[in-house]
C-alpha cells in the first residue's frame, strides 16, 4: 500500500505530513523497513562515507551527542548530529557544525526518500523516514563524522542501520515498556 503523499513539496507541507504519517496505521517493530531503503536509496543514504558514533541509553544520550559532536568539531571535523526530540523546529534534529538542515535540503531530500517507499512499498514510520533524511543529508553535506542519537532503543531501533566507530552506552534503565518489553 503506497503511502499518502504530502500535497506539497513545500516545507511547511512536507513536515506538517511527516509528522502525522503515523497516524492510523500499525507501527511494526523492525529493521527491515532501514534495509530496504538503504538498499533502495544505496550509497547516498548509507553511512560509508564518513565515521559514526552512537550514542544509546535511558539517560544522557542527548547531552553526551552533543558533546561529542562539539569536541571533533573543535578538531576541527565537519560533523553532522541525529538528535531527537526536537523543541521548536524539526530542523533542530538534523544538524551540520550546530546548523540546522536548511528547509531547502528537506525539500530536496525527502521527497526522494518518500518515492522510494512509494516506489517499493515500504511502510516507514516517522522515525525511519527522519533517520534515513539524515543520512542523505550526511552524505549531501559531506561530514567527516556523524554522531546518532537512538531513539526508543533496543536492537530494532532505527538509527542500528548505522555501522559505528565507536558505539556509546549511557545508563540503562527500562523505559518504553509498553513498546519495547518489561525485560
């Protein structure tokens, strides 16, 4: 079933339907839906070009990103940062040397990532249509490193298409049970 096209390809129209894509259908648990667009999408959506860090856990995984990210840009890397949730703009999830992904780049960039799940029938959520624009973006922006923050967590978290250099783990705790189990 493909999905519902936003009725523009405008910014404001683009977001408006990505942050309601979810809405009304079952949310599957999975990689499979990652494999399939980075398969889809090949190279310009896949991590190959340029060094991850990932950062997991219950607590602190939004703060130990951003230091990170801070630091090898004061090495003097050009680094791209995937943080969620965003407080005031959706843009403030993507971000390149602390600037956000412009409106023009996800006009550019999404719809790309939208025909390909139209294309072949792959149901993304939310999470993984904003996890793959961020590594189309990456690579667009040509960053030296990426820094990835999980979102709910668990081995079938979104951001575990990523292949890290360097894999970090704050302090766990059980959180999203209802989603992820009380184990």
């Amino acid at each position: 079933m493909p999905m519902l096209r936003p009725s523009s390809l405008t910014y404001p129209c683009l977001i408006d339907w990505l942050l309601h894509v979810n809405r009304g259908r079952q949310v599957k648990l999975g990689l499979e839906n990652m494999q399939r667009l980075k398969a889809v999408l090949g190279k310009s959506h896949s991590d190959s070009n340029f060094r991850t860090v990932h950062v997991a856990g219950t607590n602190g995984k939004g703060s130990v990103c951003w230091k990170v990210a801070k630091s090898l840009e004061q090495m003097g890397y050009k680094v791209g940062l995937f943080a969620s949730p965003h407080i005031s703009s959706f843009r403030e999830r993507i971000t390149v040397n602390g600037e956000a992904i412009p409106e023009e780049a996800v006009e550019g960039l999404l719809p790309l990532v939208v025909d390909a799940c139209d294309a072949h029938d792959i149901p993304a959520t939310f999470f993984e249509l904003t996890t793959i624009l961020s590594l189309g973006y990456f690579n667009h922006q040509k960053v030296d490193y990426a820094v990835y923050e999980v979102g709910l967590g668990g081995r079938l978290d979104s951001t575990n298409i990523i292949t890290p250099n360097l894999s970090v783990i704050t302090s766990i705790s059980l959180d999203h049970t209802q989603i992820l189990g009380d184990t």
